[in-house]
C-alpha cells in the first residue's frame, strides 16, 4: 500500500504543499500544484513500473494537517517570506486551522472534501503516473484508490465521483491498459455500522485496525502505554488491544461490517491494514472472517503468511 503523504515530507515538496493550504494568491496556489502533479507523476509512474502489473494501493492523503504546517519561529518566519505573507498574517492563518485533537480533525477524506484541489492533483498524478508506466510495460497496470477515514456513505460518494469524472476525462477508463478498482477504509466504529451504504459504492474495504481500536476504545494509541500495563497487570485487560485485537469489541465491529458489507455487495474484496495484520493471535481471528488479504509492516510479512497458511491448513 502507497501511503502517498509519504511523498511530500521533502523540503521543496513541503513548501509546495504549504503554498497550496496556506496561501492566498490563487495563482501561486495553482503553481504549486502543478510542480506537486510533476513530483507524483514520476514517483507514480517509477511505482506502477517496479510492480509490473501486480495492484498498487494508494491510499489518498491522510496526515493530521498540523504535520505540513510551520511550528517553530523560524520556520513560521520562512514560511511568511516566501509566501509574501507578513508573519503576523500568517500566525492568525495558522491559528484559524490548528486543532486541539488533530487525530481526530481535519485529516483523511475530510481534507479531500475541504481541499477538493489536493485531491485533484493527488488524481491528476495519478492518472499521468498511470499514462506513463503503461506506455512502457507490456502488463497493464492495477491501482487500487483508497480513501481513509470516512463515517459517512456522502462522503464516499463525494469522492467517488470526482474519481470518476477525473478518469473519465483522461482516457484512461476506455483502454485494457489499466484496472482501476475504488474503496474505502473502515476506521471508524460508524462506517463499520453503516458498512452496507458504503459497500454499494467501492470494490473493496480495508479495516485500519489501529485507528479503529482508537476510536473504538477511546484510548490514544500514543497515550496508551502510560496506564495500559497497570491495566494488564491489574488483570483488567488480558491484552494490550494495540498489539492483540480486542475480539469480543473491534472484532464484533470488523464481523458486523464484514457481514453488512458483503450482503449489500457480495463481490466486496475485504482487507486488513494494521499492525495487528501481524500479530498471530489477531491473524488467526482475522481468518475465520473470510478476509481476502492482510497489509502490515515488511518485516511482520513472514509471520502474518506462516500463520494464515497454518490457519487455512
């Protein structure tokens, strides 16, 4: 899976993306938003290349905003100038957009909809990485567009839709040369209720299994470990829910949302992104779910395929 913030944590990508969110000349905005598309388009292209025709997940952009935003003086003051920004201006900007709880905030689908401009040139870069890798592979190439952190069946649709409008209008949707599938991850304890409104509109799910223990525990994975032990040594919690799934509370909501999902469409391809995809306790819970595929860190991929094997054996 392509994490695509992941791209923009260079420092002449950064100042990019500061001029889209911060900026207020709509000119340097689509400047710096054309120099992004040229970034992606060749981190894309060099992606699709190297996979010769295996699917590419892309996950849309996903960090707490506060991530890409200056914070020390310096940075504040840099950033001003090169925006043409007095920096008293732009403190009063930044004060506007910071979050008390950014986890919880202005992250995921959520900045896709606020800065419907990200998302067109996180899709433009897609659809001319696309263009380019299948020019020159004989296989065609497979991506996979996944959304994150939705609650809502609209905001899928609202997504959705400019997806499908940006791929018609590149061509792309009328030639063999490229597969494209749509989904959504399921982080949130709602849209694992509303998991059958959500499935009419995607190919598959990805349960992200670290923010849905999250939320549905109301404990901060970050501040977890300051009482979580006492917890476990208490005899309270039998396990750590960050390093085990939580069966009986996460994995009712996973089952529920597995169970809506699939009678609204049964041809819904079920993942599961996490740290817990490779944990062998969680893993062979996962497993009598029927999942199609787990996603988790390289190094945990041996134990997650040695355990789903055994499971299945």
């Amino acid at each position: 899976m392509a994490r695509s913030e992941h791209m923009f944590f260079s420092p002449e990508r950064m100042v990019a993306l500061r001029r889209v969110i911060l900026s207020e000349d709509e000119e340097d905005r689509s400047r710096a938003i054309n120099g992004l598309i040229d970034y992606q388009t060749g981190d894309y292209s060099a992606l699709f290349s190297t996979m010769k025709g295996l699917p590419v997940t892309v996950r849309l952009f996903d960090p707490p905003l506060h991530e890409f935003l200056p914070r020390s003086d310096e940075d504040i003051e840099e950033t001003a100038a090169s925006l043409g920004l007095a920096v008293r201006a732009l403190r009063l900007h930044l004060e506007r957009i910071a979050e008390i709880n950014p986890m919880l905030g202005h992250r995921g689908v959520r900045l896709a909809i606020t800065y419907p401009e990200m998302l067109q040139m996180q899709m433009q870069a897609l659809m001319a990485g696309v263009r380019a890798a299948s020019e020159t592979q004989s296989e065609p190439v497979a991506v996979e567009i996944m959304v994150p952190f939705v609650s809502t069946a609209s905001e899928v649709a609202w997504v959705r839709d400019r997806f499908n409008a940006i791929a018609a209008n590149s061509g792309l949707l009328r030639t063999d040369r490229v597969k494209f599938s749509f989904g959504t991850m399921i982080e949130l304890p709602r849209a694992c209720l509303r998991a059958g409104d959500i499935a009419q509109m995607v190919d598959f799910f990805s349960f992200g299994t670290n923010d849905l223990t999250q939320t549905t525990f109301g404990i901060s994975r970050d501040d977890a470990p300051t009482f979580l032990a006492a917890y476990q040594r208490k005899g309270i919690y039998e396990r750590d829910p960050f390093v085990s799934i939580d069966e009986k509370g996460v994995g009712e909501m996973i089952s529920i949302a597995i169970q809506r999902g699939r009678a609204a469409n049964p041809r819904l391809k079920i993942g599961i992104c996490g740290e817990h995809a490779g944990d062998p306790t969680s893993l062979k819970f996962f497993a009598g779910l029927g999942v199609d595929y787990v996603s988790c860190s390289p190094y945990r991929v041996p134990v997650a395929r040695l355990t789903l094997a055994q499971a299945s054996a």
